[in-house]
C-alpha cells in the first residue's frame, strides 16, 4: 500500500466536505483509480467522474497516469461557462 495525497477542488470540495484527503492505495493505483474509488466513498460524485481532469504533482495528468507513494492528486471537475 502507498499513500496519495488527493486535493478537491469545487463541486469535489463541495461534496466530500473537505479540500484535501489523504488515502492509502494499492501499488500501481491510476489516477483514475483512485477517483474510482473515491467514487465509491462518495456516491454524490459520480454524475462528474467522467468529466474531471487530474493533475499529479501540480502537472495535468491522464487518468491512466501511474501513481506512486507521497505523490499528490488533484481532482479538477469540469467547469461550465463560455
């Protein structure tokens, strides 16, 4: 097991009740993998999983992105506007 710090931006913040987690995951874990999981923590969140972008370590990231022990995951939900 490894440990990812996630931050939650927005409607994630919004939902989960707070900006920053921090959650232990398999080895090898994705990007996407663990918004799966969080997912599953957290069913409010499922109608914006496939829209979200990811960002490890501050650089955007996708989703099948390898995660490694210490790094951080940030969560960016889709944003509406024009």
């Amino acid at each position: 097991m490894m440990k990812v710090k996630l931050k939650l931006f927005a409607t994630y913040r919004e939902k989960v009740g707070q900006s920053e987690l921090e959650l232990s995951v398999p080895e090898g874990s994705t990007a996407g993998g663990v918004l799966a999981r969080l997912v599953a923590d957290y069913p409010a969140l499922a109608g914006l999983a496939g829209a979200t972008m990811f960002a490890v370590d501050q650089e955007f990231a996708a989703a099948d992105a390898v995660l490694y022990d210490g790094q951080e995951l940030a969560l960016l939900p889709p944003v509406s506007g024009g």
